[in-house]
C-alpha cells in the first residue's frame, strides 16, 4: 500500500511539474515581468494594439481592427485561468473563451489551439496592473514547425496613454517588426453576445494559412 500512495504522490508532482513546465525557449529578447503576480493580472482587460510576424493574421486584424474585450478568471486549479473574449465581427458580437495554463516562468502561459494544431506560449514581459500590460506570443505549428511572433498592448480601458504606446511601439521593433505596421483597435461601443448590430462586414475571411489562426 505504501508503494501505491508513493507511486501516485509521484505521478501527481510529474503532472503538476509538466503542466507548469515552459514549453518553449523566450529567448533573450523576451523577459517576463519581474517578480509577476498572476493574481493582479486578473480581471478585465482590453486588446488595444496589436502587431504579428504573420501577413494572414495582420491582413485579418486589419480588416476589422476593434477593440477586444477580455476577461481573465483563475480557476479552482491554482496553475490555470480562463480568458474570456469578446469582440465584434462580421456584425454580431462573439464570446469565446480560452484556458490558458501557468509555466514555470512567472509571466509565462501556455494555451493550444487544437483546431490549427498550433502551440502559444504567452509572456507578459511589462505590466503595472492598474492601466497596462504588454505581451509577447510565441506560436509554433504542428507539425510543419512555422513559428509566428505577435506583440499585443492591453488596457485596463479602452484609451491607452501615449507614453505607454511609444514604450510598446519600442518593443515591437526590439522583435524586428516595424511600429508603422502596428494595428491600433477602435471601439464599436458595448458588445452584447449573439445581438446583431450592423450589416455584415467584409473583412477577409481566414485563409488556409494557419499563422492567421493565432489570436
């Protein structure tokens, strides 16, 4: 018996250590948030820029570039939280929702999109938690191994402060992207999922590309 209650006391830690474990190299250019808290992160935030090394994904945002509203949610597990999006597209207001995993590096989170057989490993390399945050994602296709990095801005609303954005348009070029091309977000007012509130747009539909699929 005693053997059995070791064995399981093993294979819970294997678990637990394999779910926090990183999933990929940030590289020097990526340092997470000294000292993170994920407890702070939580709540509401807003995606108000955003930039990717991916021309499908950037020619998507492009085409209906709104602000998308998230709301971050820890869950009874301690090494997990659930974001909750939500945005306009195509004339009616979508939810959807995303389980994100903690890693071993503090900032760092882990979520895989199944549809796209993608990996995304999500570092928060800046935030004061109050007004701003600043993240950098790391998407790896299974298994052709294309990578794509993306850089998004958050706020605590839907303005953001022109200090905050130059610092953000500074780390986009710090990864090689230009901060012309970086997509600034407008706002189409309170979204209410499943209303329908304008005509359907003509924003471009997803390509076969899966490097558009990251969001």
């Amino acid at each position: 018996m005693q053997r059995v209650v070791n064995l399981l006391s093993v294979l819970v830690l294997g678990s637990a250590w394999t779910l926090r474990a990183n999933h990929v190299d940030p590289g020097p250019l990526v340092v997470p948030q000294e000292s993170f808290d994920v407890g702070q992160f939580m709540g509401r935030w807003y995606e108000v820029a955003v930039i990717s090394t991916c021309p499908n994904f950037m020619q998507r945002k492009r085409g209906n570039p709104v602000i998308v509203a998230m709301e971050l949610q820890q869950t009874t597990s301690e090494d997990s939280f659930t974001m909750t999006s939500t945005t306009f597209r195509n004339g009616s207001c979508k939810q959807t929702s995303t389980d994100y995993s903690l890693t071993n590096t503090p900032g760092g989170f882990f979520h895989h999109v199944a549809r796209f057989g993608v990996d995304v490993d999500s570092f928060v390399v800046h935030t004061n938690y109050t007004d701003f945050a600043k993240m950098i994602q790391l998407s790896t296709e299974k298994p052709s191994g294309n990578k794509t990095t993306i850089a998004k801005l958050f706020s605590r609303t839907m303005n953001v402060d022109s200090a905050v954005l130059n610092d953000f348009k500074s780390l986009v070029r710090q990864h090689g992207m230009s901060d012309d091309d970086i997509i600034i977000n407008q706002s189409k007012g309170d979204c209410e999922p499943g209303v329908r509130t304008k005509p359907v747009s003509t924003e471009p539909q997803e390509s076969g590309a899966r490097c558009g699929s990251c969001s």
